[in-house]
C-alpha cells in the first residue's frame, strides 16, 4: 500500500487534512502516517493511524519514519512568527529552511514519488494594494522589515530547493500558497511582534456568540477571500492524487466576501436569541482586502470550493459544539 507521510500532522490544518484524507480515501488506496513533534496518542486513539514524534530538525530523527513504500509526502511543518513571543530567528531558519533541507533528503533516501508544500502568500501579498487579485505567477515581493520577514525568506528558499530537487532528483512537487486559513482551534492566541493577542476573526466569533456589538472599521467593502481549512485539505488530497509531474496553486475560494458581509453573516448565523448591533466606524483604518485566483488549481487538479462564507460559519460552529481536536 502507498504511504502517505504528514509532516505538522499535529497542527491546525494537519489534523483537518488526515480528518480529511481518511474521509475521502474511500478505497484505502494509501496508508496515511501521521508526523509530528508533539508527544500525543490522539491519531491512534481516535483515527487508528500510526503517528510518529520527532523533530525535522533533526536528522537522526528520520530514522524513526518508514523507508519502503513512500509514495508522497505532505510537508504541513513550521515555526511561525504567529507562534514566538521572542527571539526568533535561530529557530525560524533551523525549522523552516532546514528542516525542509532535511525532509527532502528523506524524500530522495526512500525513493518518494512526490512533496505538497505549504508556501505563504505573503511573499506576493504586497500587490494586492494595486491590484487585489492573486495570481500564481506573480513575482515576490514583501518587505524586509517586519516580524514576518525571516518567515518568509525562509520559506520563498525551501520553495527554491524544492524545484532544485525537482529538477536534479526528478521529485514531483506541488507548492500551494496559503493566506489566512480558517478553522476551529482551541488555540484562540498568536504573537505580533513578540506581544500575544487574541485571533481577530476570534475576537468577532466570540462577540457574534455572545450577541454583543459589532464594529465595521474603515472601508465595508473591502474583500477577503475567506478560505475554509476542509478546501485547503481538498487541495492537498487532489494534488496526492493527480497524475503531473508539478503545479503552484493559491489556495482560497476565488470570491472574496465584504467586510460588511462578514460581521452581518456572521452576526446571524453564530448569534442566539440575542443578535449583535453593528456600528460603521468609517474613520478607522481599512482592512487590507484580496481574493486568490484558483484558476490552475481548477483546471489542473479538479479543485472545487465546497465553502462559501455562510457554509464555512455553519460548520465552524459544528466543529466549536464538538471540539474533535481539543485534545491537541
């Protein structure tokens, strides 16, 4: 049997993925191994699958993952400014640059016939100020001065080494470029600047639920392309699946959905008896707005979004009511 190994299968869109992957693998064609650096039995205990602790840091580590019968590798991995309230730079590199260093030498070792990589979209997020659709090829650009560029240097040179691999070792990849994900987690903090705060869309979520008020800062029309974590696991499951050599996709919906139609949607549908009143505060600063062109990913994978906005907020609620993955 194929094996599929999921570096970060312990994180938040990891464990959404092998939900996932279990779901829709309806003829067992592949056996599915989880990898993460947590100590955890939560995957044998509630999905029957093997989950491996280790760190990709570490090379001695790869020793402890299987060596035959590797068909693909789904590298979920990283250390995120969102996740350090420090010094971070040691460890960004060390897990994000070398760590990928150190997962594609496995890939190679056991013969793999594929990687999925998980990119940022801030390495071209800047010019969705002149134009708010992202598309695939346009070409990087960030700023070098913030808690995020380390990040994504990091990141924009483990996508390099994988078309070096690519091309030198004959490695299929498939890169997939993210923006913000949305999902349930316990988890509701990250860091800015070395400080914790509260997710916003958290932050809003709770305030729709409790029915208290709502403000709309700066710009109502201002759109985002508001990407449900199961679609980012339809995309990674296609690209297990499809029969290329390579492709770069965003993620996302391709439809962005108004400030405004956010805090009202969600205002309805996650409110009780009690509905939020929402205030236009038009002297705020706007929100930044894109929408992700999806275009390759349609044409080359057969993606289709299953969630518009409103089914995103209906099953984010189920998710919340059941707490599946609090345990992690």
């Amino acid at each position: 049997m194929k094996k599929v190994i999921v570096f970060g299968a312990s994180g938040e869109t990891g464990r959404y993925f092998i939900d996932y992957f279990l779901e829709h693998d309806v003829n067992r064609e592949y056996e599915i191994i989880a990898v993460g650096n947590r100590k955890t039995t939560f995957f044998e205990k509630y999905f029957h699958i093997s989950y491996i602790s280790m760190n990709i840091v570490e090379k001695n580590d790869f020793f402890k993952l299987p060596r035959e019968s590797v068909y693909a590798v789904v590298d979920l991995a990283g250390y995120m400014p969102a996740r350090s309230d420090g010094d971070y730079i040691d460890k960004m590199l060390n897990v994000n640059l070398m760590g990928t260093v150190n997962i594609l030498n496995y890939c190679v070792e056991v013969k793999a016939d594929r990687i999925l990589f998980a990119q940022s979209f801030g390495d071209i997020l800047p010019h969705a100020s002149n134009y708010p659709t992202l598309t695939v090829n346009m070409p990087r650009t960030f700023s070098y001065n913030s808690d995020h560029t380390v990040y994504l240097i990091a990141k924009c040179a483990a996508v390099d080494l994988i078309e070096y691999y690519h091309q030198h070792y004959g490695l299929k990849k498939f890169i997939f470029r993210l923006p913000t994900i949305y999902l349930y987690a316990k988890e509701r903090y990250f860091y800015r600047d070395g400080k914790r705060s509260t997710l916003w869309y958290r932050v809003l979520i709770d305030k729709a639920i409790a029915g208290e008020d709502m403000e709309i800062w700066g710009d109502p029309t201002k759109v985002k392309d508001m990407v449900y974590v199961k679609d980012f696991a339809q995309l990674l499951f296609l690209g297990i699946k499809v029969d290329r050599n390579e492709g770069f996709y965003n993620v996302g919906t391709g439809v962005g959905t108004s400030l405004e139609d956010q805090i009202k949607i969600m205002a309805n549908i996650l409110g009780g008896e009690k509905k939020s009143k929402i205030s236009f505060l038009s002297d705020m600063p706007n929100t930044g707005e894109y929408i992700m062109d999806i275009n390759p990913a349609i044409k080359e994978l057969g993606y289709k979004p299953q969630y518009d906005y409103k089914s995103f907020l209906l099953d984010y609620k189920k998710e919340l009511e059941l707490g599946r993955f609090d345990e992690l």
